[in-house]
C-alpha cells in the first residue's frame, strides 16, 4: 500500500530486562512507569537511575523511551511530582503520558521540555476533545478503546495532532480504564495504578430473602464472567489503522514477561513493515503467532464500529501454548551448547520454542541438559540458576527461550 508516514511501533517496558526484549525484537519505542505516578503500581517499575540506563539502552539503538505520569492525582501526588517531573526533564526522556490537567500544568513548568501525549485515561473520542488537548499543548493522542476506524480518521482528518491506538493487550471492564470497582471492593484504586482486577473474580446471584443461597447467573458451576474482557488483537486491522493515518500503535503489558513482549513485537514488527513495502501478508500465521503467547480469547473491540463479543463470559481456558523459560547468555563455538539464564522449570524431553530477533521461530526437542559445570541434569528448577544445554541453533546473546505445554 502506498504510504507517506511510517508508523511508530510502542511496547511496554515493565522493567530494563522487558525494554531490552521490545527494543531487540523491533520496537520503535518503549513506555514505562516510575515507581510513583503510574497505573501499573504492581509491575516493577523503574527507579530514577534505572530510568537514566533503559533510556542509553534505547539511545544506542536509535529508539524512543516515554514515561507515564498517568495517574489522576490527588493533592499529596501535586506536592510530589514538580521535583520527579524536573528529573524526567533533566533526563532527556522522549515524551510524557498524562491524564490528569493538573499534572498537565505541572508538566508545563517542570518539564517544559518534554513533549505531552494525553493518555487513554482521558477518554478522548471526539475531535472536539482533540482539539481541545491540541490548544493546551499536548503534541499525542492515546486515544479511547471504543472508538472505530472510521472514526479514528475523522480525529485525523479534523485535527493537527499526532494520534496512538491501542492495538494489542488486556482490556478492562471498563475500556478506557477509568473504573471503580477496585476501589469499591478492595480499597485499591485503578487510577493510582493498583488495580485488584474485580472484574474478573467470579461471582454469583444472591436474593435478599434468600441469604446465603447463591445461585450462578450462567447455568454452570463456576459462577459468571459477565464482565471478564477478552484480549484486543488488531492484526487484521492493521492496514486500515494505517490508511486512516494513525502515527503510532501500542502495545500493552507492561506486567507481561519479556518473551510475552518480544513475541508480540515481532509479530507487529514483521506485519507493519510487510504492510508498508507492499508486500503479501501473512495474517494466518501471525495470528497463530500471536495466539501462542495468549492468556484469553481475541476480539477486535470496536474496531468496525458496534463492538463484536468483547466479553469471555465462559472464562474460556487459557490460550498460552508457550511458557518463558529462559535467556541465552551465551553460546560455547566448540560444542555449540548456549548458557541458559533459566526462568521456569524445563527438562530434557521439553519441546523448546526459540525466539531470535528478525528469524522464524525455532522448535526443537532438548536432548541435553548440563548444570553451571557442565555435569548431565534431567531438569532445570531453579529460577537464575545458568544451566548449559545442547541445540543445533546458532542462538545469539538474549534470545529467548520458551517451553511448549505438551
């Protein structure tokens, strides 16, 4: 397809090793949240000096790092954030992602030079709200979950400003993520980053007259998932997000593990650059791709307007077919063996799945397993311990490794 603009592929960077995964496999950019001032409380996170290494990290390999200062602010926050906003300045970090106004303001005085993209949190799905954001300085829009194509290019037909979609990752009940439900239930708030997730807990019916008899809302044994929402996965719509004009799409995990972000990386990666040089898709094999490292069911949202089944009220079983396992720290040229910075349990016999940037994925059975001093083992089991094993890839230093669920 003939294209003017190129655009900018955002994976989420839960923690240095996570940015590393997405800038290797062919993230154009990255986003992360400090350990305060961001909705993702339970990811890791990064401290100031770990924010300083993934953005030299980034430097290196020509890529863009933007932090998320997203969270809707209270007053405490306010007193806070003129110092922490300053050193993100300071930094020289590519951009900041806000919801809130007043942190906007804030933005504006201690990070004067900081670009602003105006979160999802914020719930943009007009072009009047386009513009509004436009006139008070934001330069990116994240723009809400539940709008369609068509009307994505009207935003961009309408108004002159930059506009991010969201097009892979959880959705949440409530799809431009201002809920209440954890807060109600659990005391933890999903606009300060500590989502409990309530809106997949099961539940069931109750009638006033009747305590303590709990009927099931489906005629099944393992309560309701009425509000359990699927995974979006955009694929097939990316041509079309392209031809509106979108200039940047995101991807969303940042709690995901690195061979979860690497993989879906690559799969957009391949597709974007395949769409833009004309070339013949491979929709089939990027969705099983995709489909691999699942944890729920795929829907397009609102994609072509009145949304498709967006609610897996059967809790569906997981999809994930691929466990991470592991990291290639190095690879011995005699022998050929890799050392392996293991993650989860795997043992000879497993079916392995390797993760290269800008290769096919590799599959093979392990036949050899060696401890740190190259003594034969049946299984790996210990978290970070480096284990040697055989292979007949030519694996370079951070591949990944996965392990196939038999």
């Amino acid at each position: 397809m003939e294209c003017n603009h190129r655009p900018e592929l955002i994976a989420p960077a839960g923690n240095l090793e996570k940015l590393k995964a997405a800038i290797d496999f062919g993230a154009d950019a990255v986003y992360l949240g400090g350990h305060e001032f961001s909705l993702r409380a339970m990811a890791a996170n990064f401290s100031l000096p770990e924010i300083k290494e993934g953005l030299q990290i980034a430097r290196r390999a020509g890529r863009r790092v933007y932090v998320t200062v997203n969270i809707f602010a209270h007053n405490h926050d306010i007193d806070r954030l003129p110092a922490y906003l300053a050193e993100l300045n300071n930094l020289g970090v590519d951009g900041l992602i806000i919801s809130d106004p007043g942190v906007m303001l804030l933005a504006q005085e201690f990070s004067p030079d900081l670009p602003v993209t105006i979160s999802t949190q914020a719930n943009v799905t007009n072009f009047r709200s386009a513009e509004f954001y436009r006139r008070m300085g934001a330069t990116r829009l994240v723009l809400a979950r539940e709008l369609s194509i068509e009307e994505i290019a009207r935003i961009k037909r309408s108004v002159q400003i930059e506009l991010e979609v969201f097009i892979h990752g959880a959705m949440c009940l409530s799809y431009s993520g201002r809920c209440w439900l954890s807060q109600a239930m659990t005391g933890r708030s999903a606009n300060l980053g500590q989502c409990a997730h309530p809106c997949r807990y099961r539940y069931t019916l109750m009638e006033e007259k009747r305590p303590g008899q709990f009927f099931p809302v489906m005629e099944d044994e393992r309560g309701s998932y009425v509000m359990n929402s699927k995974d979006l996965c955009m694929i097939s719509h990316i041509p079309q997000l392209i031809e509106a004009g979108v200039d940047a799409f995101k991807i969303e995990g940042r709690m995901k593990s690195p061979y979860y972000v690497a993989a879906v990386v690559k799969v957009y990666r391949e597709a974007i650059d395949t769409i833009l040089a004309g070339k013949p898709l491979s929709m089939e094999r990027w969705v099983k791709e995709l489909e691999r490292v699942a944890t729920r069911p795929f829907t397009t949202g609102f994609a072509l307007g009145k949304p498709e089944e967006t609610q897996d009220i059967e809790k569906t079983a997981p999809l994930r077919k691929v466990l991470f396992c592991g990291v290639v720290r190095d690879r011995d040229e005699n022998s050929g063996r890799l050392l392996v910075e293991q993650r989860a349990p795997f043992g000879i016999g497993d079916h392995l799945e390797y993760l290269v940037p800008h290769q096919p994925v590799h599959t093979e059975r392990l036949t050899g397993l060696y401890d740190a001093e190259l003594t034969p083992i049946e299984v790996a089991r210990h978290p970070q311990e480096l284990v040697w094993l055989d292979s007949r890839h030519p694996l370079s230093t951070g591949s990944l490794i996965g392990k196939i669920a038999e």
